[in-house]
C-alpha cells in the first residue's frame, strides 16, 4: 500500500512539476507577445500594411525582375514570421512602384538611399536628426555630429600567404593595383517608429542598415527584450543601433542611441507618381534585349508560417 501512495505522489508531483514549467512558458510567451504587440500598434496588427523594398536597379539587364540584398530578404522572413505570429500580415510593394493610395496606409520601409528611393525623403518629414552620407555610406547624426560607418577587416594576402581564409572575406583590387582581402565586421541601421506623415491615422516603420545586416538586424529587434524595455511608453522614437557580423552572420545587436521624435499635427501629400508612358508595338524590346521596368504596382500578400 505503501508503494502504491509513493507512487502517487510522484506521480502527483511530476505533473505539477510539468504544469508549472508550462504556466510559466506561456506567463513568458504572453509577456514577449504584449510587448511585441505593444511596439507594433493596434493599426499595424488590423489595419492594412504595405512592406516597400528597394531594389538594385542597375543590374536589371542581368535580371529583369530585379536585385535585392540578401540582408533585405532575411528582413523580409523576419518580419512575416514575427507578424504572422501575432495573427498579422502585410502587403509587398515596391519603392520603384508606388500605385495611388499606397502611401496613405500603415508603411514599413526596408533599407536606406541607394536603394529605397522612399527613405530619404521620410527621414526629413519625421524630423529624423539622422541623415545618410550615400557617397561614404555612413550615418550622420545631426544632432550631435557624430558619423557612424561600417567596419572592415583589411589583409594583404601577400604578406600572410599562408594564412586560411574562410568564404566571408573577398578580394579586391585598389586603384594602385595592389590586392587585398577584406571581411565585415560591424554594421549600423536605424529603426524608426512613428506616424505615417502622409495619412498621420497610419504607423510608419523605418527598418535601414548601411549594408544588409543593419536591415536584417533592425528586423529582429522587436524580438528583443531590452529594446521592447526601452521604448516602451514611447509613441514616435528613432533608434540607432550597431550590428556585430561573424562569418556572414548576426552575433550581436547593441543600442547606441534611442530618442523620441515630434508628433506630427501636419499631414503632407505624398510624391508625385510617375506614369509610365504610353508604347506601340514598335518600341518593345526584341526578346533577348534587356526589358523596361514596368511601373504598374504589385503586391503580395505575405504571411508568417
């Protein structure tokens, strides 16, 4: 009898032990998923979001369909699988693109200058005190008058022949013609969350790196708890943040500055959309030359697994 009672209170206790372990991960999971929910706003969870990506319109001829950074693409996972968890989706358009009443939605914007031709103009219209120096490719602030840039690792091949060099460094050749072998290894981007100053009812979000790790970072960061800590209580806010790459891949995120931005009273028109000109037949291209771009708007819906 005695077995039988020792028994069950084993039993008893693993089962309390079990449900415990799992009321403490969903008090967990509830808690990330609030302020999760918190930082992306009841108008992007319900309402209609579109997702604008730039592309490298300079390689079209060896694509039609265009180029984009493996860095947006992972944003990209990101964010569906991030919003998609919270019962959220968003709509893929094109910076390049633009169709009447996009602009006047909830926006998320992937990428800086060179190519999302929508961020810097966002920038200024938010009161953003950062601005992007695309000949350098560094992050000014304005405010302070610091100046971010990327960092590299430099090696001349020559002078350690022997040494192994993994996939994630590459040659190149300067001017003087001397080759040299570089690796990544930090990157900045920006994170801005505010009003939508073309419809100031929508959210706006700015998710930029100078490369494609700031943008793929700037994707993760609503999944961290010290950055969720940080801005909470803040309605409209810009976040710079720098990004630790090893072998390709993100390692460490750390917050170098987060300030609030103005709230915005004042709704502004969004840019002029440029129409594609009417052609006959005659002007098409033959088939094996390099297609136009066309400008009529595609969208996507996206949605997280």
């Amino acid at each position: 009898m005695d077995g039988v009672q020792d028994l069950f209170i084993n039993i008893l206790a693993a089962v309390i032990v079990f449900l415990a372990g799992v009321g403490t991960r969903g008090l967990v999971g509830f808690v990330r998923s609030w302020r999760g929910r918190a930082f992306w706003g009841r108008r992007i969870l319900r309402g209609r979001t579109y997702l604008f990506i730039g592309a490298f319109t300079r390689f079209n001829d060896l694509e039609p369909s265009g180029f984009i950074g493996l860095g947006d693409s992972h944003a990209v996972h990101e964010l569906a699988t991030t919003l998609g968890r919270l019962g959220s989706s968003f709509r893929i358009a094109y910076a390049s693109r633009i169709s009447d009443g996009q602009l006047r939605k909830n926006l998320i914007l992937l990428g800086l200058d060179e190519v999302n031709t929508l961020t810097p103009g966002v920038f200024e219209k938010v009161g953003s005190g950062f601005r992007v120096d695309v000949p350098t490719m560094a992050i000014e602030d304005r405010i302070t008058g610091e100046s971010y840039s990327a960092e590299w690792e430099v090696d001349l091949p020559h002078e350690q022949p022997t040494r192994d060099f993994d996939p994630s460094w590459f040659f190149t050749v300067g001017s003087d013609g001397v080759r040299t072998i570089r690796k990544f290894r930090a990157d900045y981007g920006i994170l801005i969350r505010g009003q939508n100053p073309y419809s100031l009812d929508h959210s706006l979000i700015v998710m930029a790196g100078i490369y494609g790790f700031g943008t793929w970072a700037a994707a993760r960061l609503p999944l961290d708890s010290e950055f969720l800590s940080r801005c909470e209580g803040l309605r409209n806010f810009e976040c710079l943040f720098k990004v630790e790459v090893q072998q390709d891949q993100i390692i460490a995120t750390s917050i170098v500055m987060l300030r609030p931005l103005p709230t915005l009273t004042t709704r502004l028109d969004p840019p002029p959309i440029v129409r594609p000109r009417t052609s006959d037949h005659s002007e098409r291209p033959a088939p094996c030359a390099p297609a136009r771009n066309p400008q009529g708007s595609t969208a996507d819906d996206v949605r997280g697994h």
